[in-house]
C-alpha cells in the first residue's frame, strides 16, 4: 500500500481492509511509520516514534480497530513505561508506572501506537508551541499554528500520516485545534471517559479525554471502545440506548439550534471569515431542517478568566509539586517557561477559600448554561475567532505576563470552548468551512449533558450533505507518493 492509498482510508476502512485479510497489522505499522516521518520534519509533530507495535504494549488481537495506527499525546493517558514529559525540561525523562483506564481500553480496542505526539508546556496553551519541542505547523499553512494543546496529533492526522490520535480537552484542547486543522473533534461529556486510576477529575472537572479524526464515524467508534465507567469513579454517566457508531448513520429529528455569534469573554473578535461562515452554517441547518434562533450566554468575563485561571494553574502547580517528589528536581525559570513558571506560583499561592470561590462559579455557570437546553437541543458557536494564528502569537517562552493575563491571552483566540469544560456539556468541533484562502474555519455544536448521541445524529448528517473528505491540507503523505 503507498502513501496516498493509505490516507484515503479512515480508521474503520483500515480495520475492514485487516479483518478481510488484504492487509496485516504489521504491515500497516511500517506504512504509518514511514508516513509520520514523511510529514514530521515540515511539522515537528512527533516526539518520539516507536520502533514496533509491541514497543508499549501488545495490541488485543480481537480488537474492534485490531491494528489501526495511532498516536498518544504527550500528556494524560498513559501506558506503563512510557515517557510522558509534557513538553517541559522540567519532566524530560519522566516515565509513567502505571497504565491508564483510556490507554487500557486504547490497547484493549487493538490500536498500535506508533508515535507521542507533541503539545504545549503543560498542555496550558491553545498554541503548541513554546517547551523543549518549539512550534508544531499547521499542515494547511507551516507559517502557522496546528492550534493547542493537542496539536501535534492534530497535525499528524491531518497530514494524512494517522487516521486517528489521543487528544484531550481542558479548555478547548481537541476541539481547537481540530478547528485550524480541518478535523472532527470531539470532546465527550464529562466522564464519559474515565480518567483513572491515578485522578477522579482533572482541572476540578474541566478535563476529558478523546481524539482528533478524520470522519465523524471514527470518533464515534472510538467512544464506543473507550466510555463507561470504571471501579472506584466519582461519577456514572448514564450509557447510550444504542452504539454511538450506529448515531452516525442515523437521522436526527428535527431540531432547535441556539446560534450565539459573539463571544462572552476576552475575544480578539470574529473575523469578517468566521462571520460568514456562521452564517453559512445556519443556513445550511435550515435547509436540512432544523430551526435556528440567535441567543446569549451572559458571563461576567474576569470572574470566568479568574475561575479558569485558578483551575488550570492549582493543576500545573499541584503537577509540578507531585513531579519534584518524584524526579527530585527543584522548579525554576531555567526548567519551565516564563509564563508557566508563573502560572506555577500563582497556583501555588490560592488558598482554599479560591478555589471554592472557583467553584461557586463554576456552579453559577453550569446553571444558566443548563437552563439554555430547556429550549435548545444544540447550541452553536464558531470554534475560534478566525483561521489558525500565525507561529510565536502564542508562546509560553515570552516574558511579561502573569497568570490571568496568561489566561486571558491564550483564550483570545478561542474564546468560546473552555464554558462547556466547566459545564460538562459535550461539544463537537467540524469542519465545515474554509475561508477565502482554503484555511479551515471550525463550527463548534455543543449537546446537551450526555447527549453525545444528538451530536453524532448531527455530525453525521452535516458530513454527508457538505463533505470535506477530499480537502487536504499543504503537507499531506499522498504529495509525496
């Protein structure tokens, strides 16, 4: 199989082509492989490739995706024995001793994985860039970002060297580069996934785990291998009717979609590009027919950048704490980023009193955004403010800034996502339009609590009226077979 045979297949259609005997498992380990290292050198999307299938673990030969390549983000799951730096010196050389429930059920489901992918120090940072590993490129564009924190498997699978990669979302991380990579990225309801053993919650109940793919189907069979419960989790989401895979194909009922077309916190502002496909995306909803109203999400902006900021620096801190018991290692400026290290100290210096003050707005929050599914079943805002921004915008390497306005820089363009971490609602990013240029433009649907179903019904509908398959980006495996 060359190259551009290869990126023409989704993870399903790679499956099928192992099952039915066309193809074995460690021949399509080598394709991958090689693809990844076709791409990586324009990209710098990889940390670090493994040399076989067996490298971490050995793949459930009687997996539902038996086979199909894959790639594990630097940060959260995890099997036993990798590296896990983080994209921080501070970490370099950090090993993970025990596996993951997602990385369990990752192997269980029969993935290879066959390379860590790359992201921002800490993965605080809607850019990958900055860290030991620097920038990684947009495939569409290298003079900009493939977006963050899950952008190095963002930029892998749309490059066409994975089907599918590890993702996860503590503010936007799947869906936003997602957004500036042309990709479906989905990040399920909270706990839809569990994230033990080691954590009953990340980022106080912010943070989920997935992937970055392709085709809508992909991500759905993915959630089918991975959600439900687990022994000990606070938290039991009730499981769908029916298989998450068999929504895709399934026709929604008519729905009533919420649009807001303007964001409720520091913005940069919609782009003239973002305004008109908002627009486009309505219409089209209309003529597959469903209705569309405008509304309104009402935040007081620095009590959410103050609550977002004390979630996410409490973690780096408590991270970084936990990391020195064990590398004994002493955090400074000469081993973490400026604006990390002072997202550190600020985390260090919340008391208790913060972080319930953090929470009573997250609650406040999760309240009013509830109340909106009483008369929407689908809310719908762009992913970003506009295309990808351009490499160094967003680097954690700067001096100057402390954690708010951190916080509030990073989000700039991306301003809408991070609300529907701290209400748990599942959210969808898809590619449904570009901007003058051919540069990716994601819409960003969010669902009711656990209603992943809804937004697979939707997704799936959207992918076949309005394919964007066949786009590829700039750098892409099939240029150059």
């Amino acid at each position: 199989m060359n190259l551009s045979e290869y990126a023409r297949y989704d993870a399903i259609g790679l499956a099928d082509l192992i099952r039915s005997g066309q193809m074995s498992a460690e021949e399509l380990f080598q394709v991958a492989f090689n693809a990844v290292n076709l791409v990586n050198p324009q990209l710098n999307a990889a940390v670090e490739l493994y040399e076989s299938s067996a490298a971490l673990y050995q793949p459930n030969l009687e997996g539902r995706l038996y086979g199909i390549p894959f790639g594990i983000k630097d940060f959260g799951a995890a099997f036993a024995g990798q590296l896990q730096e983080a994209n921080s010196i501070f970490l370099q050389g950090y090993t993970c001793e025990e596996e993951t429930y997602l990385a369990q059920s990752y192997r269980e489901a029969g993935l290879q994985t066959v390379v860590r992918t790359t992201i921002p120090e800490f993965g605080y940072n809607t850019c990958t860039d900055g860290g030991v590993c620097g920038v990684t490129h947009n495939p569409w564009d290298l003079s900009r970002n493939s977006g963050g924190s899950s952008g190095g498997s963002a930029a892998l699978v749309a490059a066409g060297a994975l089907p599918v990669a590890h993702a996860n979302d503590g503010g936007g991380s799947i869906r936003i580069p997602a957004a500036y990579c042309g990709l479906v990225g989905l990040k399920p309801t909270r706990m839809r996934n569990s994230i033990g053993p080691s954590n009953s919650d990340v980022l106080f109940g912010m943070g989920g785990e997935h992937v970055v793919s392709r085709t809508v189907r992909d991500s759905a069979v993915l959630l089918d291998c991975t959600c439900g419960p687990r022994t000990g989790d606070f938290v039991e989401i009730p499981p769908p009717s029916g298989s998450f895979l068999d929504a895709v194909s399934s026709k929604p009922n008519k729905l009533k979609v919420g649009i807001i077309d303007h964001p409720w916190t520091h913005s940069w502002g919609l782009s003239n590009s973002m305004e008109d496909a908002l627009h486009r995306t309505a219409q089209q909803l209309q003529d597959l027919g469903h209705t569309v109203e405008t509304t309104n999400i009402k935040v007081d902006r620095d009590q959410f950048d103050s609550a977002v900021a004390a979630s996410w620096c409490s973690t780096v801190a408590t991270t970084v704490l936990a990391s020195s018991m064990k590398t004994g290692r002493t955090p400074s400026i000469d081993n973490i980023d400026p604006a990390m290290f002072a997202c550190y100290e600020y985390g260090l210096g919340l008391s208790a009193v913060d972080i319930l003050v953090m929470q009573y707005f997250f609650n406040s929050l999760c309240r009013q955004v509830g109340e909106m599914f009483e008369t929407y079943d689908v809310l719908l805002t762009p992913t970003t403010v506009d295309v990808a921004p351009r490499n160094g915008v967003l680097n954690s390497v700067q001096a100057g800034f402390d954690a708010i306005s951190w916080t509030k820089h990073i989000f700039g363009p991306a301003p809408y996502t991070a609300t529907f971490n701290i209400t748990g609602h599942p959210a969808v990013s898809l590619p449904l339009q570009s901007d003058h240029t051919g540069l990716p433009l994601g819409m960003h649907f969010v669902g009711r609590f656990g209603g992943e179903v809804t937004l697979f019904n939707l997704a799936g509908q959207l992918e076949r009226a309005y394919p964007w398959i066949d786009r590829k980006p700039f750098v892409h495996v099939s240029s150059s077979s």
